[in-house]
C-alpha cells in the first residue's frame, strides 16, 4: 500500500481538468455525423400480359340464359330435427298358422277317426248281411251304425276343414301373413282327400277280410 502523506507516483492518476468558471461559455460539442443511407430497393419489371387478356379485375361470373340457379344463401334447412322413417311393422301370421292347422286335421286326424271305424265296418258287414232281409235297405248296416255315423261326422269334418285351410291359405298368401304356412296348408289341403279315400278303402278291406275269416271259421 502506498503512504497518503507521500505524493503518487507520477503517470498514476491523470491530472484534473480546471472547473469551468462562472460566465463561462462550454466549447461547442463535435458535430454527429448522420448514419449511412442504404440504397432503396431496384423496382422489378411487371410480368408481361398474354395477348387477348386484360389486366383489369375480371368481372363476376353470371350463369347464362335458362341454366339452374341456386337460390343465395343456399337452400334453407327444413324446421325440426331428422326423423327417420319408421319401419314398416311386421305382419301377424296367423293366417298361415290357423291354415296349416286346419289342413293338419283334415288330413291326419280325420284319416285316423274314419280308418278305425271302418275297419269295425268291414269286420261288422259280412254278419251283418246275412241276417238282412233286404239287401238293398242298407238293413245290413244297423250293427255298425254308430262307427257308420263316426265315419260320416269325419268326412264332412275333413270336408269342411280342407275348404277352410285353402281358402285362408289364399289369403295368408295375398296378405302375407304367414306366407310359408299357407302355402304348406294349401299342398296338405289338397293331399288329404286322397289320404282320406286311401285309409277307407284300406280299412274297409282289412276289416271285410277279418269279418269273412269270423265267418269261416
């Protein structure tokens, strides 16, 4: 450290400038040179215009003479919300159903009430006509005439119920209701009158046969 009584070294510290007297007039400030100015920017060429076309703004388009024009502003949105169509409800097949059913009867029920008492017929007849006086008098039926009844009550109950079936089976079909079971009522309506006329015959045979063999022995 340097003693403060003892004087700096010279070239130290830099002397100090005089204070400005009263009155005095300050030594103008240097003159600010202005920045430099940078050269405006070159002006390009304009792009030459193909001939036959204008610079001008083209003019709106407008739709010729008799052409579709959609209305401005677009088309207005109908009121309310989307609602979509409903289905179309399913048909009830109880046409067809109460068809298949009646040709069902017709053709396996009855068949089976006619063929039982047939065959008692069959089996009855042959006694029958030997003990009648008048063959002609259908005298020879009285010992079977309660089979002779069920099996009347059975042909007119097929009879009925396979006219029945065909005539609702049309009509499920017109309608559709039921579509497929009244085409099946049709087919087994129209097979049972054979079904039918198959089973008497039959019966009537196996029971005529077994009478004759009472008889024999």
């Amino acid at each position: 450290m340097t003693d403060p009584q003892l004087p700096p070294p010279s070239g130290a510290v830099p002397p100090v400038p005089p204070a400005p007297q009263q009155g005095a007039v300050p030594p103008p400030a240097a003159p600010v040179s202005p920045a430099p100015a940078y050269p405006a920017a070159p002006a390009y060429p304009s792009a030459p215009v193909a001939p036959g076309y204008s610079s001008a703004p083209a003019a709106p388009y407008q739709a010729p003479p008799g052409a579709y024009q959609v209305p401005v502003g677009g088309y207005a949105v109908p009121a309310g919300e989307y609602t979509a169509p409903e289905a179309t409800p399913r048909r009830s097949p109880l046409l067809g159903v109460l068809a298949l059913i009646f040709s069902l009867v017709a053709a396996v029920v009855t068949p089976i009430v006619v063929g039982v008492a047939s065959y008692e017929i069959g089996r009855r007849i042959p006694e029958a006509m030997n003990r009648a006086e008048e063959f002609s008098s259908l005298a020879f039926l009285s010992p079977a005439r309660d089979q002779v009844l069920w099996a009347e009550v059975s042909f007119w109950t097929g009879t009925i119920l396979g006219i029945a079936a065909i005539v609702i089976g049309i009509m499920a079909i017109v309608r559709k209701q039921g579509r497929g079971q009244g085409i099946a009522a049709l087919i087994v309506a129209v097979v049972a009158p054979i079904i039918f006329s198959v089973v008497v015959i039959a019966a009537l045979s196996a029971g005529g046969a077994t009478g004759v063999a009472g008889l024999a022995s």
